[in-house]
C-alpha cells in the first residue's frame, strides 16, 4: 500500500480503551475535507479489529494498516 506517510490528521489513541479509539476516530473523519487522510495510532487490541470494520461499512478507504508490537496504525482516507 502507498503513501503511508502522508496524512492530514494525526490522532493518538495511545492509552485509550475500547470504544474510545474508535469514537474518537470517526470525530475525526468528519472534521476533514474528502480525500484527506487521517494516520491513527491506538493501542487498544479491539482496535485493530472495530476500526477496520467501521471502515468496511463507511464510504472511508483503509489506505494501510500495520501492527507491530501492539501498537495498531491504520492510514484512513475519507470518502464523500
């Protein structure tokens, strides 16, 4: 996958427990412009799993996703 190095908007859900991660992901789509991308760093396991179905069920693109170590990055570009 490319450009997982570029993003808009970076949002660090370090720390935060299910559903905080995801609640705060989607805050975060809707404050940007189409097409722009959001980079998430979230460290909750139900993470890896909750944001890439929301993005399943959105008009959102899952750019990239990696997880290392526990530690879930996840590359969001926002769809119309």
């Amino acid at each position: 996958m490319s450009n997982s190095n570029h993003y808009h908007q970076a949002l660090d859900a370090s720390g935060l427990e299910c559903p905080l991660p995801l609640l705060k992901t989607k805050l975060a789509l809707k404050a940007l412009a189409v097409d722009e991308t959001l980079w998430v760093t979230a460290t909750d396991a139900g993470s890896w799993r909750d944001i890439r179905k929301y993005i399943e069920m959105t008009n959102n693109e899952l750019v990239d996703a990696s997880d290392v170590d526990g530690c879930y990055q996840f590359w969001i570009k926002k769809g119309a």
